[in-house]
C-alpha cells in the first residue's frame, strides 16, 4: 500500500533491524562468532579418553549401564566426536544425546564388553552453522520492531486520516466541515489552511450567487418597460420579434433565480416513490401534448425533496422530449441504486461538446437560433438537485441516435425492508 503510514512503518523496521544487524556483525567481527559445536569436540575426546585412562586402571565409582543414554541422538555431533576421537587413536563408536529439551548432553561411552559409561558435559554450543542463530534473533528484532513501527506511525498519522476524511466529507456544494486545529505543528498549519480556504470559498460563493440572484431581480424592471415600450411599436412582425426576445430574456433572468435557489435552498428531504413520482411527470407533460411514454416504472424509493427531485425530473425529460423528438422513460431499482433512464431519439450531442452539457447556458450549436422555450439551465438545475440528493445524472449518445440520460440515487430503505 502506497501510504504514508506504511511508509513510516517501513522505514523505521528497515531502520531498528538495520542497526542491530550492523552492530552484531561487529560484535562477531571483534570477538569472534561463537563457537560451534565441532569446533569444541576437541576438549570433549580429551575428556573421554582420560575417562577410559582411568577406567581401565580399575578405578572404582564409576557405574556402567547396559545401553547407551537414551533420548535424542545428535548425530551430527557424534560422528564429529567419533572423528576426533580416531585422531587421537581411539575407534569407540560413542554417540552423543539428550534426554530433554534443557537437560545435560550425555556421552555414551563403550567399555570394552562391561557396558556403557554415561559422561555427562555441558558448556558445549548449539550444532550447526552460526549464522542459523544470527537469523533466528535477526528475525526476533524485525517482529519486535515492526509491532514497535506499526503503532508509532498509527498515532503519527492519526491526524493526517483526520484531515483525508473532512476532505472526502466535501459535499455537494463543494464546502468542507471545520477541521480541528490539533495535532504536531504541521497539521494545526494544514488544518488552519484548509478552514480558511473553506471559508474563503464560502464567502466567494454566496457572493456568486447574491450577485446572479440580484442580476436576475434587476432585470425584470427594465425587461418590463421595454415589453411596455415594444407594444407601442407599429410594425407587427418587429413587434413580436421584441417580444419573442423579451420572453427569452425574462425566462433566463427567472432561471438564473432559481437555479440560486437550488444551490443555496436547504429543503428537508423525504421518502417518496420514484415510480410514482416520475408516472405523475409524464402524465402530467402528455396532457401538455409533448411526446413521452412511460415504458416500465418498477416500484423505488429514495430520499428527496419532492419538490426538488419533480423539478429536475422535469428538466430532463422535457429536455428529451423536446430536443430529442420524443421521450421514453424508465424506472428500475436493484435495492442499492435507484434509476431512471430517459431515452429520446433526437440528434444527439457531439462527443467532443457532451461534458459541457452540465454547464450554464451550455448550446450544442450555439449559432443556432433559440425556436424551443427555454434558457439553458434546466441540465445545471437538474444537475445541482440529483448532486445535492447524493446522485449523479450520466449522458451519453445512444448507439442507435438520440440520448441517454441516467439518473442514480440512493435506493433509500423503507419501513417493509427493516
């Protein structure tokens, strides 16, 4: 995982481990790597053999057994102790074992044809190569350290995962919560920034939208004196042709209003039945003569405003059954995501303009002349309503000609469900 808290945990295990590694091959280098169990064999057979010295004087006090030690038989060991027995002229099939873990090494000793003798010794190191040890403890050192690392960097960057989650918590309108200013010297830095971008963004906003919700208010006055005026012109056609534009100005002026509205209104959302909601909208536009069918309207529910989710709804399909010929429109539910699909099979947008469609104003051909009512925010609205809701609105050309415009929302749970 490439994080930050991986990256502390790491480097301080390859740090600690490091280290010790270094500060053991120095110990070895300076005294020597610990003896290995071959290497101090020697002092054994001298002992076996003054043993046998001594038995074989006749010497009393010495118990013999009628079989070798039992236990464990290291047989590396023995046959290590056999050679160096041979070197000092004596051929005595010994053998070297342990009974328990921690109990003494025993060497089992033939006496001519009387027995055993049982030659217990210590002090003597672990079989096998040196390095196997250096490892086993190298291995000890890392979990250690890795524990160590692992909770050192959790509450190094707490509050960095702090910060990452008020950042993910933007919502919709693009704010972000207050962070708390605590923590090391550069995240009380990070935090105090970040609230006062917030809050500059905040301030930039409002006054965004106080200045369109002034400029839309404004116009209506002198929208209204010219329309009084153009009444006043002789030449019918030139008078319709003011009035025609006026219209458009008005409708703008009130679009921009409402779409101040949308962006700064807070309505508390319900449940409602997305089918029912959408089966009302597309009655309701047939009775106003516009092309639109209701194909399948499987039963949903989300969480909305109403009013809101019927105004974007609105939007879309008019936009479909108005630019797009004619409007088919679906609702289909998966117990996650709600959707609604409008299909039309109008000209469609070009694919190189098709992520502009959200914004203000947006005209697929903007030369064109404007011969269907409309200002060019009914997407934004529509846009701003679903992003506020917790959803998205997807557009697309269909294969076939015309578009496809999908809406998702929350499938919310309703009191059946739970």
């Amino acid at each position: 995982m490439n994080t930050l808290r991986v990256k502390f945990a790491v480097l301080l295990v390859v740090a600690i481990v490091a280290v010790v590694g270094l500060l053991t091959v120095l110990l070895f280098y300076l005294l020597g790597p610990p003896k290995r169990a071959e290497r101090a064999l020697d002092g054994v057979a001298m002992q076996v053999e003054t043993t046998l010295q001594l038995t074989s004087k006749g010497l009393g006090g010495v118990t013999l057994r009628d079989e070798p030690a039992s236990g464990r038989v290291y047989r590396r060991t023995t046959k290590k102790l056999r050679e160096e027995l041979k070197t000092r002229g004596l051929d005595l099939p010994v053998t070297v074992s342990r009974a328990k873990r921690h109990a003494p090494l025993i060497v089992s000793i033939p006496i001519d044809d009387k027995g055993w003798l049982w030659m217990p010794t210590s002090g003597m190191p672990p079989s096998g190569p040196p390095w196997k040890a250096l490892f086993r403890w190298l291995t000890v050192i890392a979990l250690g350290a890795a524990v160590i690392a692992v909770f050192v960097s959790n509450r190094m960057v707490r509050p960095l995962a702090l910060l990452e989650k008020a950042v993910a918590s933007v919502g919709p309108d693009g704010l972000m919560p207050e962070l708390p200013e605590r923590g090391s010297a550069e995240v009380r830095a990070t935090a105090k920034a970040l609230n006062s971008l917030s809050a500059r963004l905040k301030r930039a906003m409002e006054s965004r939208m106080r200045l369109v919700a002034a400029a839309g208010h404004d116009m209506r006055t002198p929208i209204t004196r010219m329309r009084l005026r153009a009444e006043f012109v002789q030449d019918h056609d030139e008078r319709d042709k003011w009035l025609e534009d006026l219209d458009e100005l008005e409708r703008i002026a009130d679009s921009a209003i409402m779409l101040v509205r949308e962006e700064t209104g807070n309505a508390a959302p319900e449940l409602l039945r997305l089918d029912e909601l959408v089966g009302a909208i597309g009655t309701e536009l047939k009775d106003q003569k516009l092309d639109i069918t209701c194909k399948t309207l499987n039963p949903t529910t989300v969480r909305a405003s109403r009013f809101k989710l019927n105004r974007a709804l609105r939007n879309l399909i008019i936009n479909a059954a108005t630019h797009g010929v004619r409007a088919r429109v679906s609702v289909e539910g998966d117990g996650t995501t709600a959707r609604v699909i409008i299909e039309d099979d109008g000209p469609g947008i070009p694919g190189e303009l098709i992520h502009q469609v959200f914004e203000p104003f947006f005209r697929a051909d903007p030369a064109r002349r404007q011969d269907i009512p409309g200002a060019g925010l009914g997407l934004t609205i529509a846009y701003e309503i679903v992003s506020r809701a917790g959803g998205r609105i997807a557009i697309a050309n269909r294969p076939g000609g015309g578009l496809l415009q999908t809406v998702e929302l929350p499938e919310a749970e309703t009191e059946a469900d739970s």
